[in-house]
C-alpha cells in the first residue's frame, strides 16, 4: 500500500504510527464486512468498492467547490463536515440499494449465490469508475493544512491526531448503538437467530437494510479520512484497500465488532511495518502478498479469527 | 408457497420470463424434416454440430480477407478460455468449491512453457542462467502436471474451509502467485520471459506451423485438437464413479461422507484437476502471446472465467463451453470492432457531431463492466445458466425440504412487513437455484 517510508531517526516509532492511522481506517471498513457477514453471512464482496466510491465523491466535491490547496479555519471545519456527510450518505444509500436489488433477492438460494452476484456488483462499481475517472489514479491536493507537533523526535500532525480521534469516536458510536438501542438489539437477534427473531416481531428486511446502512455510513467516512491522508483516489482503491479491511475483519473474528477494529489496527501495524522492514527491502512490494498471505493462514488454521466465537464448520 | 404477490412481479423479470418462453417455443415449435430444433441441438447430436462449426470456422473466416488472421487469433482466445472454463466447471460446477483464484493455475502454465522454451532464469545477483530448452510438445503436458500439481498443494490444506471461506483463500493464492513471479527476479520479474515459437513439423502434405506469426491457422486447429480430447475427458470422468462422488459432495457432504465418499481425495481431485486444465490453458496462452508477464495475470482473469460457467450453466458441458465462446468472442473481437465502428463513424469523430463525446470512450475498459453486469443479472435472474445442467435440476428440484422450510420464513417475513414488493424468492427459486455448493441448509442451521 501507499505508506510514506518515513526515514530518519524514530523510524519505527514513525512506522507505528502509520500503521495505526493505516489501521484506523481499515477498521472502519472491517466493520462493514464483520456487521453484514454477522447479520446475513455474507462476505460482501462489493463493499471495498462502495469505500471507494466514497473517495470519488469527496474528490468530485473537492473538484465542484474549486478547491485546489490547502484550507485553513472555520471553512476547513464547514467542508469537513460537508466531505463526511456527503460521502456517509452517498455510501449508506448505495451499500442499502445494492442489498436491495442484489443480495434480498437471493437471500434463500444457495449461500454462495450472493457471494457471485457481490463480486458482479463489485466489478459493476469498479468499472463505472473507471470509466468515469480512467484507469489512472488522481491526485487530491493537500487540503488539510500540514500542522505537525514534536516531541523529541517523535512528530504527529494534527491531521493524523484527528483522524485516530475520529475514528475512535465512530467506534464507540456504532458499540453504543449496538449494545443500547432498540435497532441495535433488533440487529443482534437477527444475527442470532433471524428465524427466531422474526418470530419476536423483529422486521428482517429493515434490520438487514439497516446494517447495510450503517456499514456504508462507516466505509463513507473512512473514505473521507483516507482522501484527506493519502491524497489520491483511485478505482482500484476499492479491491485492494477492501480485501486488506476485509482481512484484518477475518482476523478478529468475522462477525465480532470488537475483533474487526483490534484486527484493523494489527493488520495496519503489520502492513506499515513490512513496508519498512522486509528483509532485502523490497518491503512495498511484498506487503500485500503478506496480507493475503495471513489471510490464508488465519483461514486455515484459526478461522474464526482471534476473538471470534469457535463454529461448527457447516461446510 | 410462493410468497411473491399477484402483480408484483418486476418488469425486468417479466420480460425475461417471455425471453424464455419465446425462445423454447422456438426450440420445440420449428421442425425440421420432422423433428424440433431442440432434437438437433441435444446430446451428442449438438456437440457434434458445434465441432463442424468450430472445423469450418478458419474458412468462413476467410471470407472477410482482411480480418480472417484476427478472427482466426480470436478464435484460439476464445478456445483457451474453452479450456479454462471446462477446468473451473470441474471445481465449481461439479465439485461445489467455489475456487476465486483459479488464474493462479493460468499463470503456472504460462511460466511453464515460457521458462521451458526460453530456457533461461535469472539467479539471486541477476546473473543470466541457462537451462536445459523443451518443446512445445513436452511442455503441453508438463504444464497441466506443474499446475495440477500446485492445485493439489494448495488445496490439501484449505479444502476443509467452508464455501466462503474457501472462496477468499483462493482469491489470495491468486493474488500471491502473480505477485511472486513478479518480485521474484529468477523468472525476469515485471519484465516476463518471451516463449520461444515451436519448429515446423514437416509432414508427407507440407509444412505446419504451430508457431506462425502470420498464420494461426495450424494453432488454431491445434487448440481446437486439444478441446476435444478435454471435452471428451472431462464427460469421461463426470460419469465415472469419481464424477458421482463429486456430484454427491456438492449436493450433500455430510450424506456423501457417510456412504463412503473420501471427501479429502475427492476434493482434492477436483481442485487438481480443474488446475491442470487451466495450466493447460496457460501453455497454450503462453505460447500463442509469446510474451509472459505478471502484470496480465489479474483477479479480473478468474472472475471472467466464473462468469463463462455462471453464463453458460454450471455442471452442463455445453453451457460452460457456449459461456465461454459468448464472452471471450464478445471481449476478445466484438468490442475492438465496436470500438472501430464508433470511433471511425463521422458522426462520432467530426467535433461538431453531436456524439462526438464517444470519440473518447473505450469500449474495451467496459468489458469487466459487462462482466459484472452479466454476473448480478444470471445469478438474479437465471442461476441454472443458458443451457442448464438436467440431472443437476431434477435433483435440485427433489431438494424440497429445506426450500419449504426456509419459504415459509421467507412468508413470516414478508407477513411483518406488508410490504407488497418483496421479491424474496419462493420455493421455485431455492428448488431451480443450481448453483455451487447446494447448502441451503446452511443457512438454517
């Protein structure tokens, strides 16, 4: 991925923190698979894509406003919240429509049916895209102004310092939400048991479209973040940045919300840390085949992950 | 037991119900010299027919003189991807693994015969290496095994991972091997290898060319050779004891585990197998690009080929084979000359042309669009596929326990919400679905 191999003195504890902001973002994506994979079993697929059409609309805001550099003060907090709110609900509404025309339908046919019709709405996403944006990635300009705090030789921008907040802060949200409400309980029955839940009185449907809902809104803000941080959007963001997030949700345990933010953090710390110390230094190159390679590993030999609950493999 | 209210039906499906109705009253209505259009295109009769259309094709080609060596090289495209479509419908058709990743088996056949011919590599200090040079003819069968063989070695351990998860694991072993023989500098890296053409053969009626730059006329008959001999293999083994037991897992594990069925061997059959067919594919790949690079290996390869058996219906020969001719002639010749037409049209290319904005569009970057749109709609719309497998369908249709039960939530649901649109499937869609892996049980457990 697209880490800066910082350099100098504090180089791990700068690699760290990479890792940890990497991370942050990841697991606002993780969350999106782990909720609906809880909910409905799906791996869903396209949602990796749904985060990168958040990134195509704050670019395309970004564009519209005519801003090319870098914003200071009251208007940088006005467009802030404009970026999130747009991209939030541009990525709710989608993630909500997708499940409607393309997962409800299949909802009782073969478990690996929906699986198919989400990496064809992946590759539909994806592609429109590109054809929109070309197949080259675009330069977002450095909107966020460069404010940086030392400490020795340690240093942290104040972007960077937001972004952790942030994200934190959505984290606990969405747990609050989950534990405390009533929709939240609705959601955890229907992953318990949706039969038996629907037999309460729980509405399947709405409940299913609601996780559907809050995943897109987690994937829209992480796409805010990450335009903001890495500074480009791309339309292949979506299959590479979503199998990484949809890792570090199979390496907490796929289905636990606690276990896709701790693995989204841990696969944030690994991938920044392979970057800077792969031995024969081709670190970059290496790093994705490193994720992909615990990928498989987790899958083989613990799938459910570190904090997931152990199943009966239903085969 | 339906659950889907009268006059709720949407448009689309609709239409596509009476696309279906028209078309087989086409097939069962026409006769000719007495016999249904259906008659002719069945069972042996049917491949037979598509075999004389694929002799003749190099012919009929030549009536467009200047575009026959392309639609010839178009040809040898789409039977490559015959090749690979066959071989993915033995994991995911019959076997119900749904395998992501199945470029990886592409890629070690394409090294095979690029490093095989090329006969060299390169060692840790980048230093030019020589090795022994192999022929087409050898290699052939060398890439099947290399590919087979890494197919059964990644297959031993994941094979036990539930559909889902099995499908991920997959995917990332098709991500990982393109990027090792891309980081790697023993087979040249980023840059690739170029496979060296083979000789001409000198035969009592002239020379052939398998290796021709200007005429593929000899390769394409060579593939088409080759088609044959799978095509025949693979209805060999489906209707061997292996074949049922392949069938039996799909259909049912635990049932197939309790009457004697070794699920490991099995699976691993079919993973070995179905890899050897792609690495077959991958040599002939290699040869017919010459030029073998990483780069062109992508996640983008394996889904079109799941798209080919999904279009064409998996578990049934003649729909994996028909998906994959519609697709790949579609990728491979129709969208360049769509390309042409649009672009060299004056109504596009004058600026003042008011589809002048076409001018810039390039149809070739929506083929993965295509794909995916082709993709949500079959599994929505027809999961059996074109050419539905038969025996797969009656046995599907039997499957009626778990269906009703899970129809019956499905009319709870539907009850709670009052929601007239619910198109939530019915029984006649869980029955129909033939799709891999039939857990529909799964989900009620």
């Amino acid at each position: 991925m697209h880490v800066l191999a910082a350099a100098g003195t504090g180089l791990l504890i700068q690699q760290i923190e990479n890792g940890i902001i990497l991370g942050a973002i990841y697991a606002l994506v993780a969350l999106g698979y782990t909720l609906v994979y809880g909910i409905i079993e799906l791996i869903n697929f396209a949602h990796g894509d749904v985060f990168m059409w958040g990134t195509m609309v704050t670019l395309t805001l970004t564009q519209m406003l005519g801003i090319h550099g870098t914003v200071g003060g009251l208007a940088l907090v006005g467009l802030l919240i404009l970026f999130l709110a747009a991209s939030m609900a541009f990525c709710a509404g989608l993630n909500v429509v997708i499940e409607r025309y393309a997962y409800r339908p299949l909802r009782a046919a073969p478990r690996l049916a929906p699986l198919i019709a989400a990496i064809g709405v992946s590759f539909i996403l994806e592609n429109i895209a590109q054809l929109w944006r070309g197949a080259d990635s675009v330069g977002y300009p450095p909107v966020f102004p460069a404010i940086t705090f030392h400490l020795g030789s340690f240093s942290i921008g104040l972007l960077e310092i937001l972004i952790i907040l942030f994200s934190l802060a959505l984290m606990y949200a969405l747990n609050l939400f989950i534990r405390s409400t009533k929709l939240g309980r609705a959601m955890r029955a229907t992953a318990q048991d949706p039969e038996a839940a629907a037999l309460m009185g729980v509405n399947i449907n709405q409940t299913i479209s609601l996780t559907f809902l809050i995943g897109g809104a987690l994937a829209g803000a992480a796409a805010v973040i990450y335009t903001l941080y890495i500074q480009f959007v791309w339309y292949f963001t979506g299959f590479e940045f979503g199998l990484i997030a949809f890792t570090a949700a199979v390496l907490g345990g796929i289905g636990n919300v606690t276990g896709a933010v701790l693995g989204g953090f841990l696969i944030g710390l690994i991938q920044a840390l392979t970057i800077q110390y792969w031995p024969g230094g081709n670190g970059i190159s290496w790093s994705d085949a490193a994720v992909f390679a615990i990928l498989v590993l987790i899958l083989v030999f613990r799938p459910s992950g570190l904090l997931g609950q152990q199943i009966p493999n239903k085969a | 037991m339906a659950i889907r209210k009268a006059g709720t039906v949407s448009p689309l499906r609709k239409g596509w119900d009476s696309l279906g109705r028209q078309i087989n009253e086409m097939l069962d209505g026409r006769k000719i010299a007495g016999r249904p259009i259906r008659w002719y295109l069945s069972g042996w009769r049917g491949g037979t027919l598509v075999l004389l259309l694929a002799i003749v094709y190099p012919f009929f080609t030549a009536l467009f003189s200047d575009l026959s060596q392309t639609l010839i090289g178009a040809g040898i495209q789409v039977g490559i991807y015959v090749l690979l479509a066959l071989g993915l419908n033995i994991v995911v058709g019959y076997a119900g693994l749904l395998d992501l990743g199945y470029v990886a088996f592409f890629v070690f056949g394409s090294y095979t015969i690029a490093v095989g011919t090329a006969g060299i590599a390169k060692d840790a200090s980048n230093h030019v290496v020589t090795l022994p040079q192999f022929n087409l003819w050898i290699l052939l069968p060398v890439g099947a095994l290399v590919a087979g063989v890494f197919g059964v070695l990644l297959g031993a351990p994941t094979l036990r991972l539930r559909g889902d998860y099995l499908a991920i694991v997959t995917l990332g072993f098709g991500e990982i091997v393109p990027i090792f023989f891309n980081n790697v500098p023993f087979f040249y890296g980023a840059l690739g290898l170029t496979a060296v053409p083979p000789d001409p053969i000198q035969t009592p009626f002239g020379t052939v060319d398998f290796g021709s730059f200007t005429d593929h006329t000899a390769f394409y008959y060579l593939v088409l050779f080759v088609i044959v001999l799978v095509t025949l293999f693979v209805i060999l083994i489906r209707d061997s004891s292996l074949g049922r037991a392949w069938i039996a897992i799909r259909e049912d594990e635990t049932a197939a585990a309790a009457s004697g069925v070794n699920l490991v061997r099995t699976k691993l059959s079919a993973f070995g197998l179905g890899a050897a067919l792609g690495g077959l594919g991958g040599v002939l790949n290699g040869t017919n690009l010459s030029h073998v690079d990483p780069g062109s290996f992508t996640f983008g390869i394996s889904i079109t080929v799941l798209v080919m058996i999904v279009l064409g219906g998996l578990g049934s020969i003649p729909g994996v084979i028909l998906g994959a001719i519609l697709i790949q002639f579609f990728n491979v010749y129709l969208l360049n000359q769509l390309n042409d037409v649009v672009h060299n049209n004056f109504l596009v290319s004058n600026s003042d042309a008011p589809l002048h904005f076409l001018a810039n569009l390039d149809f070739n970057q929506a083929k993965f669009l295509i794909t995916g749109i082709v993709l949500v709609l079959m599994v929505v719309l027809r999961p059996q596929g074109i050419i539905p497998n038969v025996r797969r369908q009656r046995e599907l249709k039997g499957e009626g326990v778990a269906a009703e039960a899970l129809s019956v939530v499905g009319a709870l649901e539907a009850e709670e919400i009052g929601e007239a649109t619910v198109t939530g499937p019915g029984a006649e869609d869980a029955t129909e679905y033939a799709g891999p892996g039939s857990d529909a049980r799964g989900r009620e457990e």
